[in-house]
C-alpha cells in the first residue's frame, strides 16, 4: 500500500494542479473532458478534483457543488459554440436574419454532436435555472436568436413563440440524432443488429419498417427543412 501510495501523485489543497493555476475556465473544461470521455455518471467534485490534482474542497471556489458543475457544462458548452470558426462570419452577416438562423441551428448541431453526454443537460438544467440566473453565455444566445427573430419582422409575442419553436426544434432534433438505435453492434445482419427481432411484428409494423432509416442520421439537410417550416410558419403573413 505504502508503494501505491509513493506512486500516486499527491493531491494538493491549494489552487494550483496538474494543469497549473486553477481558474473556472480550467475546472469547468476538465469537467467538460471527463464527462466527454465516462458520462455524466463519472462526474462528481472528488473526482474532478482527482482529475486536477487537487483536493475536492478547492474547487468550490469555482463551483459551489455539483448543480453547479452541471450549470457550468451547459456554460462551456455555449461559450464553445461562441468559439466556432463559423461565429464571427454569422455575428458580420446576420443581416440576411434566415441565413443567420441556419448558422445557428448548424453551430448548435455541430458542436453538440461533439459532447452527446452534455446535450441532455441544455433541457435538464434550463428547466432547474430561472432565466435571469443561467450563464451569459447562454443568455448571449438566446439574444442573438431573439434579435433575428425580431428582424425577420415579428413582433414581441410571435418571436416568442418562435423562439420556443425553434429551440424546440433544434434541440429536440440534436437529442433523436443522438438517441441509441444499435441493439448489438457485433452483429453484422442490419435487422439483428438494430434488433428487429424484438420488436412484436403484429403491434409495431410500422416502427419495424422504418426503424433502419431513423437509425441513419438526418444530417444538417433535415434539420434546416424543418427549420425552414417553422420559420416559414411563422413569418408567413395572414391573408
């Protein structure tokens, strides 16, 4: 035990771990790493601080608990779409308000299929997060989408409803793209390996029929069409 303990590198209680000086940015982009590579599951401030080389207690500092580490990934993960090479050409050009909606959607689908275990987390904790509490980040976009929706000509309530819609959508369609389809992955028959098998043939003919094109992906072409019908929607003028 003594050799084991010799071998492991020691853990500090101060500020300063494997990754240098801590700050929130550091600790909420190992939390971001650790529940990339184990899921949610794996996350908890021990282990976080085990990641970092420090003890757990130095990193309430940063993050109160570990509501607040949920919080904080939901926050990483919009300042990483800040950060998407597309963002600073939508944020010149969104003047052509539709075109601006489609860098969103495609910013939003691009860097969420990058974190699949986070995603759920953009439903989960906005729910637990009053509005005026969530991340700037966050509060950022919902802006920028609002201020699009507002130059395509909508007035304050049909925005609004817009805004759910469309949130709805893009975040609804992210989750069904990344929904486990794959029953066995070993097995190379296309019907066994989503099994079909399984499902009653009497009670979900349907579902057995179409069940091999939902395992494919929908891609950015699926999800701009349904983009595109919902703006369409909503901007369409009444006779």
């Amino acid at each position: 035990m003594a050799q084991d303990s010799a071998a492991r590198p020691a853990r500090r209680a101060g500020d300063h771990g494997h990754r240098g000086r801590l700050s929130r940015e550091v600790v909420l982009a190992a939390a971001l790493e650790l529940v990339d590579r184990e899921g949610l599951s794996a996350l908890s401030m021990r282990r976080l601080g085990a990641e970092l080389g420090v003890e757990a207690m130095a990193l309430y500092r940063y993050a109160n608990g570990k509501d607040a580490l949920l919080d904080g990934l939901v926050e990483a993960l919009y300042l990483e779409l800040e950060q998407h090479p597309d963002h600073a050409q939508a944020a010149a050009s969104d003047a052509d308000w539709r075109a601006g909606l489609h860098r969103m959607a495609l910013q939003t689908y691009q860097t969420c299929l990058g974190h699949p275990h986070v995603v759920p987390l953009l439903a989960t904790r906005m729910l637990a997060v009053p509005l005026a509490q969530r991340p700037l980040a966050v509060l950022r976009s919902h802006e920028r989408m609002l201020a699009l929706l507002r130059r395509a000509g909508l007035g304050p309530v049909q925005a609004a409803a817009a805004f759910r819609a469309v949130t709805a959508w893009i975040l609804g369609y992210v989750s069904v793209e990344l929904g486990a389809m794959v029953d066995n992955p070993a097995e190379p028959d296309p019907s066994f390996r989503l099994g079909l098998h399984r499902m009653p043939v009497q009670e979900l003919p349907t579902l057995r029929e179409i069940t091999p094109v939902l395992a494919e992906r929908g891609g950015y072409a699926g999800l701009i069409a349904g983009l595109d019908a919902l703006l369409d929607r909503f901007t369409r003028e009444e006779p």
